[in-house]
C-alpha cells in the first residue's frame, strides 16, 4: 500500500505515504472515486493522493479496504457522510459494498460507534 489513511480531522485526511517515508493532511475535497470505463463515479474505489509538495502519487483503495481495512473502511464511510448520506445509512452502504467485494465478513466494524474507537 502506497497512500494509506491514518486519521480523519476536522481539517482533511491525515495520511502516511510509505514508500516515500512521508505524509501530511489531504483536503476532503481532494478525495475522489475512481472512475468507470464511461466516466462514471465508482463509488467501490477511492482516489486518495499524497499531500507533499511534488508528489504526484495517488493511491486507489477498494471499498474492502485491503491492507487497511479499519482506517480504508471508516474512510468510506466519512465520504459518504460528507456526501449527505446519514452516518448509519453511509455504515449500512459500507458494510454491504466491502462484504460483496471481499466476502462475508471482510467488514471490520461491528457497529456505527466502532467508528469512533481507537484502531
């Protein structure tokens, strides 16, 4: 994993980018879906770039969260709220979204205050 998600603030995505040993805090408005063929949003796959000055990387994580799947999943979730979705409903998105990609049991949050714990 290149770009991974560590901490969400009030100020944007605080993120570890550990191939190039650094990181900082990406904007929320700087985090995108991944696009289909057609150019549509693939709300399966976000785009989650690194903040560092001339560093161009951008990272693409499944909505299973692959090697993060805590800090990938909860992030999710934080983007669909911040898109208007209600938090137990951006949950219930999340849940069923990682477990059709990934299998039964690949969502690792047992409820919608597990959010807010400490990983």
């Amino acid at each position: 994993m290149s770009i991974r998600p560590v901490k969400i603030t009030d100020q944007g995505i605080e993120v570890v980018h550990d191939e190039r040993n650094h990181g900082g805090t990406v904007p929320l408005d700087q985090i995108t879906f991944s696009k289909t063929p057609t150019g549509q949003n693939d709300v399966r796959y976000i785009n989650l770039p690194c903040p560092v000055a001339g560093c161009d990387s951008v990272s693409c994580h499944p909505i299973g969260g692959g090697a993060a799947p805590r800090e990938v999943q909860r992030l999710f979730v934080h983007v669909f709220e911040r898109a208007g979705q209600a938090r137990a409903i951006a949950f219930d998105r999340v849940k069923r979204m990682a477990n059709e990609m990934d299998g039964p049991g690949r969502f690792k949050f047992a409820s919608v205050t597990d959010l807010d714990a400490v990983s």
